[in-house]
C-alpha cells in the first residue's frame, strides 16, 4: 500500500486539494479533523489537567487553549506532547484499517508534516502551494484574521519555498481548481502503477543532513 503525504501552509488549498483525493475514491486522514475530535473526547482531561480551565470538563475550548499557548513556545511544546502521541496512534488505527480493506493508495492530510519531521514516514509528498499575493488574499479573507495573526503562522510554518524543494509532487492551487483537480488525477495514475518506487525518505532526509 502506498502511503502519501498532503501538506501545505495556511491559505495554499490543502483541504480543498484533500477533497479531491477523496472524491477520487482515495482513503484520507485528516490530522486536524482527528485534533479536532480529541479536543471533544479523550484528550479533554488531559489538557484540562495540564491547563485548567481551557475546558469545560467535556470539550475544550479552542480559544481559551490557543490563549494559553500560541504565545509561549514552552506551553505549546507541553501541548503537543499530549496531543501528537493521540494523533499519531489514531492515524497507525486508519493505516491499519485502509490496508486491511485491501487499499492500494492513502493520503495522510498533514498540515505540519514538515514541522513535524513526519515526511519519513511517508512514501511519498504532496505540497499544495499557490502565490505569496494569492495565499495573503485567502488567508486575511477568513473571519477573524488579522495582519498579526497571519504572520504569527507563517513564523510557526516551514516556509512555502522550503517545502517546494523537499515535495515529490507540486499541486498550484492559484492556477485554479480544475487545474489542481487534473494534477490530482495525475497523480493517482502516477503512483498507481505496479512498479512505482516509494522515495526513500529516510535516506533523503540524512542526505540532506549530511549536505546541510
């Protein structure tokens, strides 16, 4: 089974270019539709207990959270160490689940799959990317974004031009969606075939080490 990595910073088009796999039959796992689940489920008193009153004994509070930690790098670390270990066990359980279907192909939809040093753990990666003017445009469109709160993201984000250079595919979200839709499609067909040869990503990433 072959294992695909979807990325991208805020604003470039990945969750729209993750519908697009689905709707091609392709299984996907959204990592932060699975966050988004913890925080109403079994990480609630784990996070309460590490920051009081960010919930109400049932869900957490997004914004009371993101107050606690979006501005304190320690907090946030304490943050992911509670919630990546549950990430990443219920990602192994949708692995686990689309192989023994007898899937031949998955996307892993990772926002942070570079921040997170997750790309080893992926045959190959997809990047969703669009221009600097087009993603701005997008992203202070959203309700409730502000200059600041753009540009507080993009200091916790690998860099667009970063992870254009480390992607095995590129989809151009700002060259319209029908044109996204068709790279999708490509690549399903390119990945599909029997002798396709997964990246050896670990190799990769102790190349680049070794060259940095």
């Amino acid at each position: 089974m072959i294992i695909l990595g979807l990325t991208g910073s805020i604003g470039m088009g990945k969750s729209t270019t993750a519908k697009m796999f689905l709707e091609a039959g392709i299984p996907v796992y959204d990592a932060d539709a699975t966050v988004h689940a913890l925080y109403e489920g079994k990480a609630t008193p784990l996070v309460e207990e590490a920051f009081p009153g960010t919930t109400d004994g049932k869900i957490v509070d997004r914004k009371k959270l993101g107050d606690k930690v979006l501005a304190d790098p320690e907090a946030l670390k304490k943050l992911e160490k509670i919630i990546h270990p549950l990430v990443h066990a219920e990602q192994q359980k949708f692995i686990e689940a689309a192989r023994t279907s007898g899937a031949k192909l998955v996307l892993l939809d990772i926002p942070l799959l570079f921040e997170g040093g997750r790309e080893t753990s992926v045959d190959a990666v997809i990047v969703v990317t669009a221009s600097e003017e087009e993603q701005r445009k997008r992203v202070l469109s959203r309700p409730g974004m502000s200059e600041e709160k753009f540009a507080n993201i993009l200091k916790k984000q690998v860099p667009d031009a970063i992870k254009r250079k480390k992607a095995d595919f590129l989809i151009d979200t700002g060259v319209g969606m029908e044109a996204a839709r068709q790279k999708v499609a490509e690549i399903i067909d390119m990945v599909s075939v029997e002798n396709f040869q997964p990246i050896n990503r670990e190799l990769s990433s102790a190349e680049e080490q070794n060259h940095a």
